[in-house]
C-alpha cells in the first residue's frame, strides 16, 4: 500500500508499507491493502507504519500526530496533519 503523510509545510513520510495503524477518533484503525473506502478524523496520538520487508520483525516507524484527517482507498492512504 502506498502512504502519504504531510503536512501544510513538509512531507512527513512517504513510501510503501504493511499495515498501518491509525488513532481514529473512535478507538485505533488498522489499514491493510485493500481497505474499505473512507475517510476518518484523527485525534491526538502516533501513527505507526510497519514497512514491507522480509524481516519479520522489522521496526514500526512512528509519527506523532495531534490533528488530522486520514483518506482511504484501497490501494492508497494519505494523511493530511494540521499544523
């Protein structure tokens, strides 16, 4: 799954990844591919992307966020952060 998070000053992150664990407004959100079409609100907390990798213990990468929309498609996530 390709993922994008920026930022109205910078792109924060952007590459391939796994899984993607998001902290939606409702409890945490959990992206594979082929995700369901949506759009969620993020509050406080980290996101984590476990990139694509043949180790299997390969390390999350974590962002904090305060604000933020996320955008889902199948194939494709893009955060959007407030400043």
């Amino acid at each position: 799954m390709k993922i994008k998070i920026l930022s109205a000053q910078e792109r924060i992150f952007e590459g391939d990844a796994k899984e993607i664990i998001l902290p939606g407004e409702d409890g945490e959100i959990s992206v594979w591919d082929f995700h369901q079409p949506c759009l969620c609100r993020l509050r406080p907390g980290v996101i984590k992307v476990r990139p694509y990798g043949e180790d299997k213990a390969k390390e999350w990468l974590k962002f904090r966020v305060l604000s933020g929309i996320a955008k889902i498609l199948p194939q494709e996530l893009t955060v959007l952060l407030e400043a």
